[in-house]
C-alpha cells in the first residue's frame, strides 16, 4: 500500500507506505518473516530505478499486528520525515523505536536513507502532525470536551507556544490540516 509521495527538485520519487509479509519494489523484494504488516520507504531516480528502500522490522509487543506510515514531510535542510503509527517496539533499518499507546511515531531520515532521529508523538493522529519547510513541527491534540490543542516546535522536542481553543456550548472543536508540498 502507498500512503504518500514526493518528487524532489532533482526528479527523485519518494514513496511511503505499509506492506503485509512481502512485495516487490521493480525487481526488488521486501519481505518480513512476522506475518505482520510494516512500514517502508523507499527512493527512485527520475527513471524510476530504486536508489534505496528502508523498512521496519522485528515488532517485539507480539500483541500488536502492524507498523503503519502514513505521512512524509521535507523540509529546507534536505531531511525527510515519516509519520506513522504503531503502538510498543520495533526496529527501522537497525534503530529501535519505542512508541507509547495513542502516539505516532516520527522518524527523520537524511537524503541518503540514514536514520538521524525518531520522536513519539503525543496524543496525536495522523491528520493532527504537520512539518514545515523550517522543520517546525506542529500538532493538535484533543482535549477534553471537544476542544483542541495547537502546538509548535522548533527542532522536534522545544515547545515555541501553544493555543488552545475554548468550547463554551455544546458541540466539537475541529481542525484539519492540509499538506503543502513545495
């Protein structure tokens, strides 16, 4: 399954997405011995040969039957971000990722396919995590009463500010976002 994807300026593909035991990527298999579904992401030239593909593996809560990638952010620096969902452990490429119940997962890849970071996102859903170009992240979250909570970071972990709406009568706050690629 694809989940998202993304031309760069020098017409390289970026495709996210989860698959179930094995596909084919062109002639190239990805495969898990779990018989769980996974996440991966892989990079193609402007011709569409594979450049690198990096997946998921080694879920280690065997109470849980998926690692799941929903979205992919850039930003100006040439790092690119996967967000996704899960809930306990589970290694991408060798990292090991720890993901508590309720969050997202986010992990931040160099251009090359590296691993340079991975963060557990709080109380949000897929359509509540946006990354800007300046690689500032912003969340809602629900709060209590239908109301919601608007947060930025700078760099992932430091809070700039935060809003918060007020539901005064009945009913249900709600924010969407849309994502805009370059």
């Amino acid at each position: 399954v694809v989940s998202d994807i993304f031309v760069d300026d020098n017409d390289d593909l970026f495709v996210s997405g989860g698959y179930y035991s094995k596909f084919f990527i062109g002639s190239v298999a990805i495969s898990t011995n779990t018989g769980k579904y996974h996440a991966y992401l892989a990079k193609f030239d402007s011709n569409l040969n594979p450049l690198w593909i990096k997946k998921s593996s080694s879920i280690t809560d065997n109470t849980r039957s998926f690692i799941w990638s929903t979205r992919l952010y850039f930003d100006n620096s040439g790092n690119l971000y996967q967000l996704g969902s899960h809930t306990g452990s589970f290694t991408y490429e060798s990292t090991p990722i720890s993901i508590s119940t309720g969050n997202q997962f986010l992990v931040k890849f160099d251009l090359s396919g590296n691993i340079i970071g991975n963060y557990s996102l709080a109380n949000t859903s897929k359509e509540g995590v946006f990354i800007n170009a300046d690689a500032k992240l912003v969340t809602v979250t629900n709060e209590p009463g239908g109301n919601f909570r608007l947060l930025q970071y700078s760099g992932i972990t430091t809070q700039d500010w935060a809003v918060s709406s007020t539901n005064t009568t009945y009913g249900t706050a709600i924010a969407n976002f849309t994502k805009v690629d370059k």
